[in-house]
C-alpha cells in the first residue's frame, strides 16, 4: 500500500499543500447531484406497482425498465466523461444535473409505456454521466487528509435519495398521486447546478488537461489492463448494490405482507444506518486502507444475510437490513477515493465513470436474474443464494487487486 503523504514536487508531503479555496462548493456539489440522481432513480423501485396498474402493464416490464435505466448509464460516462476531461468538469457537470432533472419530470406526463420506457432509457444517459464528472470534480478538490472521509460523504449521497424517496413515498404520494414523485427533484436540480457553478474549476484537470477526445482516448487504451481489472471489480460491486437494494421493498411487501407504509419506514431506516456506513468506512479506509476497509464492510453484510433474508419478525428484518445496507454502502463509500486513485490524470472523470458505469451494465440483468429465481427459490433464497455468491465474489477481488491510497493528484502526470 503507499504511504498517506505521498511528496509533491518541492518535497513536502502533499498534506501540508494549502486546500484549494471553495472546495466546499465542489464536494457540495457532488453530494447534492448523486442524492437526486438517486432520488430520481428510486422513485420507480418504489411505485412498481402503481406504475403497472397505470399503464395497464405486468410488474416485470416495469422492473425491466430499470434495466433499461442502468444499460443505458455507460452512454452517459462516456459522453458526459469525455466532455468533462476535455473542457473541465463544471459546465459538463451542470448539463447534466439539469438534462437528466428534465427527462425525470417528462416521465410523469409518458402516456403509455413505451414512451415512459424510452425516458427511462434517457434519465439513464443522465444518470451515469453525473458520477465521474462529479466524483472527479468532489475528489480532486478534496484536502487529501479528509479524501476518504469525503468520499464517503459523497457516496453516502446514494442513500440519501433512497431514503429520500422513501420519505416522499409517504408524505408526497398521498397527497399529490405518483406524478409529482417525479417532479419534486427540481429545486434541488437547481441548488446543485448553482454550487457547481461557484465551485472552483479542478486544479488537477487544468495541470493534466489533455487537447484533444483522441488524446484521452489514448490515455484509455493505454491503461486498458486498468481498465479491465476495475471494470470487473465494479460489475460485482454493481451487483452487490442493486441486488440488495432494487428489489427489497416488493420483497417486503410480497413475502411478508407489509404495507406500503411499513416498507417505507423500514426503509429509510436502513438507508439511515447505510448513511452511517458509508461515512463510518470511508473514515477508516485512511487508517486501514482502501481495499481492507472494504473488505471489512462486505464482512457485516455477509455476517447478516440471514437475518436480512430469513427474518422471523419485523424486528430481525430491520437488523438484518439495517446492517446489511451499512455494509453494502460502507463499502461503497470508498470507492470514489478508490477508483480515483487508481486513474490516470488526464481521463480522471472518464476512466472512473465509464468503469462504473460499464459495471452497472454489465451487472443490469441482476435484478431480473434476481426476480427470475425467485419464482424457482422463493424470495429468500433468491436474494440469500445471489449476494453470498456476489460478497464471496469481492472478497476475493479486493484481496488480489492494486491500491494507491494518498496518491497526489496535482502535478503534471504525477500519477502517470
């Protein structure tokens, strides 16, 4: 593992490099933007059903259009990511929050399925081009003393708009129908666009910047073996998360008969301890370092799958989910700091994001895979058989895989 005070160019420990002026504004930024790009994304994993009655459709084309949404995200990486390395990361940034803001609320006037189906598939291009830009914008603009904290702050944002949704579910739906849940994400889009736009420009991209897409495209290919390795690592991450996450409210209500309202308070209690979890290991990755504070968060989720799957009561459930979700998003706290630090300088908003977001493609079917061999399990068996398989999966990844924790980004291709 490298040391956490790499040296700059004069020699002093990059620790000691005085913090970019309005960083805040940045990392900001990068939370607000991924809390509604999950908001937005979560609104349908909670009105499958509703969704299905309206357009007169059966439940699974509806949870089909989520695939849909996550196939269409490495689009997205790529365009938005591109764009971002090319001519810096905060007007690609705002284009993004704001398109994706736009397509989310055209879904609530779809007059049929096909049309809603299509603006799935184009929030999808949104959604995967918010990531890379915005963790390379909140990462490079982090003091690398507090990288992994924040890191974990920014990821934490993904269980926010989850819980977010959950809340809106019971307090929203109720009162104004389905439709607003898709349109209440806009002043946020808006407060997000504006601290992007009093953020400071990356003093990382502007040392690195490349001149030309064929230039980054170059950069790609050169770290293709990279690429591969991290790649494979975010198609079972991928999986770890949505296979946890995407279906446990039908599961909820399918397998034990909990009402809707019930389902959202267990909701957002777990997404309140994933929350925790994502800033409680991000902390750590800076002692223990990246990869064993991952590996220790997939410990509690493999500890807990039982508990998660099989529980008796409401109580275990609870626990079980809790913990479960403390562990899925304490891992994934990290991996902003992680991936980051393993890309070269100058595709530092496209290797991450494309990477990411190709995993989330590779890994779309789980969810589908996942409803499938629960007409064959059960629901608990479904759910227990694929995430062990997945945990048992990252554990071995994480152990073989590389780690470059406190690398600088400053410095032209100091990373390199």
């Amino acid at each position: 593992m490298l040391s956490s005070h790499p040296e700059n160019r004069n020699g002093r420990p990059i620790g000691s490099v005085v913090d970019t002026p309005g960083w805040q504004y940045a990392v900001a930024s990068g939370i607000l933007g991924w809390v509604l790009d999950a908001f937005d994304f979560f609104v349908v994993i909670f009105l499958v059903d509703l969704l299905a009655a309206h357009f007169r459709v059966e439940k699974s084309a509806i949870v089909w259009t989520i695939s849909i949404t996550l196939a269409m995200r490495p689009v997205g990486a790529f365009f938005f990511g591109a764009l971002a390395d090319r001519f810096g990361r905060r007007i690609p940034l705002v284009l993004c929050v704001l398109y994706f803001s736009v397509v989310t609320l055209l879904s609530a006037f779809a007059p049929n399925y096909a049309t809603f189906a299509v603006l799935r598939a184009l929030y999808g291009i949104g959604m995967g081009g918010y990531w890379g830009t915005g963790a390379s914008l909140a990462m490079e603009s982090a003091p690398l003393r507090r990288r992994g904290f924040l890191s974990g702050v920014m990821q934490s944002g993904y269980p926010v708009g989850y819980l977010l949704a959950a809340i809106a579910i019971k307090t929203v739906l109720p009162r104004y129908g389905w439709r607003a849940m898709f349109g209440v994400g806009i002043p946020l889009a808006l407060l997000t666009s504006l601290l992007v736009l009093h953020a400071p420009e990356s003093a990382a991209w502007q040392e690195n910047r490349t001149g030309s897409i064929r230039s980054i495209l170059f950069v790609l290919w050169k770290h293709r073996s990279g690429f591969a390795y991290l790649l494979f690592l975010m198609t079972f991450m991928s999986c770890l998360s949505h296979g946890t996450q995407d279906l446990y409210p039908d599961f909820l209500r399918s397998a034990h008969g909990l009402t809707r309202n019930t389902v959202s308070d267990i909701t957002i209690l777990y997404n309140t301890c994933a929350i925790a979890g994502a800033l409680l290991f991000g902390q750590i990755s800076e002692r223990l370092g990246r990869r064993r504070s991952i590996m220790l968060a997939l410990c509690v989720s493999l500890a807990v799958l039982r508990p998660w799957a099989f529980g008796a009561s409401v109580p275990a459930l609870i626990s079980g989910a809790c913990l479960m979700q403390a562990g899925v998003q304490g891992a994934f706290g990290v991996i902003p700091a992680h991936l980051s630090e393993l890309s070269p300088d100058a595709a530092r908003s496209l290797f991450p994001g494309l990477v990411y977001q190709l995993g989330v493609l590779v890994a779309s079917p789980a969810v589908s895979i996942e409803y499938a061999l629960r007409n064959r399990l059960g629901y608990p068996w479904a759910l227990t058989i694929f995430e062990g398989a997945v945990i048992l999966s990252l554990l071995l990844i994480f152990q073989l895989g590389p780690e470059r924790q406190g690398r600088s980004f400053r410095g032209l291709h100091a990373g390199e």
